[in-house]
C-alpha cells in the first residue's frame, strides 16, 4: 500500500489527519471556542468575547479609524442584596439585568457579562462623548425599575463608564483601561454616575492616585494632625468640650482639605488606620484638659460596619488612659443606615462602656425622626444649613425651634451646629439650645493652642504638655 503523502493530508498539531477528520476537529474547536466565549449564567458574551469583539472591530477600522464605544456599568449596591437574599435571588437579578439590557441597546451593539455584577456594551455606531451620555441615561433608566424577586421586588442602580475609540486608546488593553477609569471615577462620585473617559478625567484621576500614597505614606509617619473646636454651653457660653477634625498639610500637596482626604481614605480602604491614628492623638490631647471637658470624635460610615469597632475604639482610649465616659462620638444617619444591624451592635457596645452617641448633620437626612426611635442616642447636632439661616429665615427658625423641642422631649442634648456671628446665637440662646460651636466661639486649633487657650479661659497656668 502507498503510504499518504503529506500534501494529501491536514496537519492538526504533530498529528496528520485526512480532510474529512479535519473538518470534524474543526467544527468541535469552533464549538468549544464559542461554549468558552460565553457566560453560562446570563448567555451574554464572556470578558473573552468582548475581547475577541473589540479587537476584531478595531482592526476592521483600523486603515480608517472611524470611531466606535465600549461601556461598562455596574449595579451599585449588588452585594448587599446578594447577601441579604442569598446567591439565587442574585443570579435572578444578573439574568433580568442581562434580559434588560438586550432589549434596550441599538441593533448591532452587543451586551457582555464582563464579570460579577459588571457588564459591558460594543456600541459600533456611538461616535462621541454626547451620544455616550445619552446611551448611559437610557441604560440607568432602564435598570431603575424594580426587579421580581417572586414575592418581593428590589431596586438597584448602576454606574456607567464609557470610552471612545480611538481618542481613549487604540487597542483593546488601553481602551478597556478608560473605560474603567471612567466607571471608577463615576463609582467615586456616588450611585447611578455617568462619566466618558477624557484626558482631563484621566488628568484628574492621576492626582487622586498621587493625593492617595500621599495620604497612606502620611498615615505611616503619623504626619495627618487633629485640630479641636470648642463645644460651649449656650446659657453660659463656658466651653464643655471639644470636637476633634483632622488636618494635613503635605510638603509637596500643600494643605488638603478633610472633605477630599477623608472621603478618599475611606473609599480606598484605609479609613480605619488614619482614624485611629487621629484617635490616639486626641485622646492623649484630652488628658491634659480639666476632666470635665470631654472630647467628640466623629466615625465613618466604614468603622459602623465593622464588628470591631468597640473593642478597638475602647482599647485606644484605655491604652490613652482616658475615661470612656469622657468619649462623645459622632455618626451620620448615612453611615447608620450603611449597616443598620452591625452599627446598633456597635453603639450599644460603646454606650454599655460609657461612651455617648451623638447624630451628627440631624435634619439633612431622608427618616431622622425614625433613627431616633430605632437607635440609642445621647445627643443630636443640628446641621449648620438651619443655624446658617435662623436669623434671616422664619422656616428655618421654627425648625430649629422643633428639633430643641422633640429632643428635650426625648430627654436628649442639642448642639447646633456651624454658628458664624452674634445674632445667631442670641436666637439659639432664645430657643433654648443646650450647646453650640463655630467660628463666632473659636476656629479648629491645634493641641498646644488648645492647651494655652484653657489655661488663659480657666485662668490657670498652662497645662503640661504631653506626648503625641
């Protein structure tokens, strides 16, 4: 018998094979290439397949570079539903997602399960940032309507970021790498954000990364200080306490303002070190105060999240020496609300060893009056929006007049907060408020400022200074 020769046959690896085998293979390959293209649970397209997509589009573009989208939304809030209804109940809400999502995007786009609760979009006919804009606004509508759950139905919302081929990047990689820097910065400015990648995004990004190892290097070497602000007591004006806020100032940065590094801290994950860093400095400041005075020390919404927060609060100030009954801390109804079951644990734990609560910001919230009920609180401060204008305005007024008067009812102490000038705490005084602080009875100071300032109030010599 002739052997075969070589021309007559398909090489399949090292393996030689006649044609019609060949065939076979191929058809096999091409299904399983396809089986691994796809995301089992939604049938949408894999990370893979928007892969293989994109650089395919790109490259039949690529002698004319005619302009083409990719997007990527994420469902904000996912994890706590998941948690709440348990994997299946998240899987229902994914494959709706995904059901919805189809519907909805333009012939010829395509609708991917990038990963977990992230999904991306090929929008070949979205040409720039405008039409981006609208695409991402139709989308957020879309995933705004409830979805069933059978006996129950959940909301979420979604965060988008969208870029454009081939201003934000000519290949896959760096085009991807957009449109996650702009989902990024969209997840940064809260739930159901809209962002097209830009150089100027991608500018200002770069200097949230800078301003990010500043910080953590900052914390490291102790460098972020605390500054005090005096708590009087209305009826005599004599200072009870003190509210502790941080200060940075950076060598190279300058000074940075705490709404923009404490937010960034405790979006990148290192809230819990920079706090307790600056809890361990105001507690050992506070020792050298008169011991009536206590200090008030604000939490985050992470810290009301976490089950440790008591024991490490209370083992800061037990290793400071301060007395947990001189420890007022501050939460918002916002970050109450993060973790409802997990922050009452922690506030009846701290209440337990003495410490007080206080609800910062009261009014600004969606259902205070209800916190006030479901919570154990000491004490309530009223946002500086009513304080601001209870001369000038009657609502404003009569708010603040309701508030003294449902929390002395409750048998709770008031500070109003954010008072500027003399005609506002003569009406403050008037409606019978406890406490205040602002700028008419004195600026954040730093601790050996803070220190001369008692001697001088309490007309004693200056207290001896201490390690910090």
């Amino acid at each position: 018998m002739v052997e075969p020769t070589e021309n007559a046959l398909t090489k399949a690896g090292n393996v030689f094979m006649n044609p019609a085998e060949a065939s076979s293979q191929h058809i096999v390959e091409s299904r399983l290439h396809g089986i691994a293209n796809v995301d089992p649970l939604t049938g949408l397209g894999n990370a893979q397949d928007l892969r293989d997509k994109v650089r395919a589009l790109a490259a039949e573009r690529a002698s004319d570079p005619a302009p083409f989208t990719i997007g990527l939304a994420n469902l904000d809030g996912f994890k706590p539903i998941n948690d709440l209804f348990g994997p299946e109940a998240g899987d229902t809400i994914l494959r709706q997602v995904a059901n919805r999502l189809v519907a909805c995007v333009p012939d010829g786009a395509s609708v991917i399960r990038a990963s977990g609760d992230e999904f991306a979009f090929i929008l070949p006919l979205v040409f720039e940032r405008k039409t981006a804009e609208r695409m991402g606004m139709m989308l957020k509508e879309v995933l705004s309507a409830p979805f069933d759950l059978g006996e129950r139905n959940v909301r979420l919302s979604a965060s988008f970021g969208f870029a454009v081929y081939p201003f934000a990047g000519d290949e896959f990689e760096n085009l991807l790498k957009s449109a996650d820097t702009a989902l990024y910065r969209s997840k940064r400015r809260g739930r159901g954000q809209i962002t097209v990648y830009s150089q100027e995004i991608a500018q200002e990004m770069k200097r949230s990364t800078q301003l990010e190892q500043a910080l953590r290097n900052a914390v490291i070497a102790d460098e972020v200080d605390v500054h005090f602000q005096p708590i009087v007591n209305l009826k005599n004006d004599m200072v009870v306490g003190f509210e502790a806020l941080a200060r940075w100032c950076d060598p190279d940065l300058g000074y940075v303002s705490p709404a923009v590094f404490v937010p960034l801290a405790e979006e990148r994950g290192f809230i819990d070190s920079l706090s307790e860093a600056l809890l361990r400095k105001a507690a050992q400041t506070a020792l050298s105060w008169p011991k009536e005075l206590f200090l008030s020390f604000n939490l985050s919404s992470a810290q009301l999240t976490d089950p440790n927060t008591a024991a490490n609060v209370l083992g800061i100030i037990h290793r400071a020496g301060l007395d947990p009954r001189r420890l007022e801390l501050e939460i918002t109804e916002t970050a109450v609300m993060m973790d409802a079951d997990t922050a009452k644990k922690i506030i009846a734990e701290l209440r337990e060893a003495g410490v007080r609560i206080a609800l910062d910001d009261f009014g600004t919230g969606q259902s205070s009056l209800g916190r006030l009920r479901e919570f154990a609180f000491d004490k309530v401060k009223v946002d500086r929006a009513f304080v601001s204008q209870i001369s000038t305005d009657r609502a404003c007024e009569h708010i603040v007049k309701a508030i003294v008067a449902m929390c002395d009812g409750l048998n709770l102490q008031v500070v109003a907060e954010g008072i500027e000038n003399f005609s506002e705490a003569l009406k403050l005084k008037a409606l019978g408020c406890g406490m205040g602080q602002g700028y008419f009875y004195g600026k954040p100071a730093d601790a050996t400022t803070t220190r001369r300032y008692l001697a001088g109030k309490y007309g004693e010599a200056e207290p001896a200074a201490i390690a910090v």
